[in-house]
C-alpha cells in the first residue's frame, strides 16, 4: 500500500501536524476497512484550490473541507469492484483545504489533530462508495464512519502504533502557488 501525501500549502500543514502521522493515521483508518492494502493520495490545499474544484466538480462556488475524488464507481457502498491489475488498487484521491479545517477547528474549540482523522474517515468513505446525497444514504455513511472512528479512537487512547515505512511515504515540497 502507498499513501501519497502532498502539500501546496507546506507551512500550514507543518504548522498542524506531521507527515508520518498524518500517514499512520490514515494506514490505521483504512486498517477498519476492506480496503487497507490499496493505495490512496492525499493532497493538503488552499482555500483558492479547493474553491476551484469545489466549483469545477460539484459546481458549489465555496471553499470546503475535504473533497474526495474515488477513483472505482461503486453500486454498493463499501463494495469496490475487483481491481483488474495491481495497478487498480487505487482508491483515488482526497483534497483537504488546510486554512479551512484551521479555521472550522477555531469555529468549534477543536484541535485539529482531532478533526483531521474525522475528514479522512469521510474522504475514505467517500472514496470506497458512501455517499449522503439523501437522508437514508446520510445514515449509512454516518454509521460506517462512527464504526471506523470508534475503532481509530481506541487504538489512539492505547497508543498503538502503526509502523509505516519510510519509503511508504512520498511528498512535495511546492507552495502555495504550487511552486518548488
């Protein structure tokens, strides 16, 4: 499994948290799913960024959280197809705008070590074929995710840890402007 991590906005998101545990968070997360040996891609952004796919993809002209871009259709949620080559073992990608979980975090009186895990349990939802367009599908994702997060809670109380490698991990060192 690989998860890409990349970062357009690398201050903020060294400001926030870490890279490794951003990445052994994400690994445990998908430990609580079918899927822990596929690859995924998490990409921290902007405001302007997120704004712009936001717009481009769900035509909604506002900045939000988390985006989540799957890359298999589901007909089930949570039921992925079988992938026809390794290289399909992919389950897409996830844009998280940085400026506006720090913001929503300060909204709230939350850390955002604590609400990053619950956007990438979104993402990750999202990404395996979960979905809230209407009240019956708002459950369902609802209850996966609180599934997911009770299990990730517990193992963050024990202090578990979830050895990723270093070679697991890539990065970009861009700015904001997407910029070397």
């Amino acid at each position: 499994m690989v998860i890409i991590i990349k970062s357009a906005v690398q201050q903020l998101l060294k400001d926030v948290t870490r890279r490794r545990m951003i990445h052994k968070e994400i690994k445990q997360i998908l430990n609580y799913t079918e899927y822990s040996k596929w690859d995924l891609g998490v990409f921290f952004v902007g405001d302007k960024e997120i704004k712009e796919l936001n717009l481009r993809y769900r035509n909604i002209n506002k900045a939000t959280d988390v985006l989540s871009f799957p890359l298999h259709q589901t007909i089930i949620p949570g039921k992925l197809p079988n992938p026809l080559t390794p290289e399909h073992q992919n389950l897409g990608d996830m844009i998280i705008s940085v400026p506006y979980v720090m913001r929503w975090c300060k909204e709230h009186d939350e850390i955002v070590e604590k609400r990053l895990p619950v956007l990438y349990t979104h993402g990750i939802c999202h990404l395996i074929g979960y979905d809230h367009e209407n009240e019956e599908d708002f459950e369902e994702m609802n209850k996966k995710e609180r599934e997911i997060l009770d299990k990730f809670w517990d193992w963050k109380k024990r202090g578990d840890d979830c050895n990723g490698s270093k070679s697991e991990i890539e990065s970009d060192e861009s700015d904001d402007d997407g910029n070397s």
